[in-house]
C-alpha cells in the first residue's frame, strides 16, 4: 500500500440504511500518484450528517484533488 492511502474503505453501510461505495472509473486518463488517497471518503460521508446529494456537492468543489471516481449513495427510509 502507498503512504498515506492504506486502510480506505470502499463500501460500507450503518445499521440506519446510509451506503456509500466508492467506484474507479478508468478512463485513458493517466493516474496521477500524487493525487489524495480516496478510501476515507466512505466513512466520511456515513459518519457524518450530510445527505447524499449534499455530499456529492461537497466533493464536486474538490474533485480535481483526486484521481477519476463515482461515489454512490443510498439512503433507505
């Protein structure tokens, strides 16, 4: 595992019905090593009290930090 993106988290869900899931797209875009590590963006989102759709805003503002990703959501009621 590289420094500083070992232990990231892909899928995950709490008991309340929130899942995240993290998704590569791989594209002829050339991965960029320096780019941040992705794997915490999952417990972020379950962890935190934002919506779905709100997350999703939030990282659109910082998507160019990373490397090519889907971030799915799914909020059972």
């Amino acid at each position: 595992m590289e420094p500083g993106k070992e232990g990231g988290t892909w899928l995950a869900m709490k008991k309340a019905g929130k899942i995240g899931t993290l998704l590569n797209i791989f594209t002829d875009v050339p991965q960029c090593p320096e780019k941040l590590g992705r794997g915490f963006l999952v417990n972020e989102f379950l962890l935190g009290n934002l919506t779905g759709y709100q997350y999703g805003k939030s990282l659109q503002a910082k998507a160019h930090l990373y490397n090519p990703f889907n971030f799915v959501t799914i909020e059972v009621q």
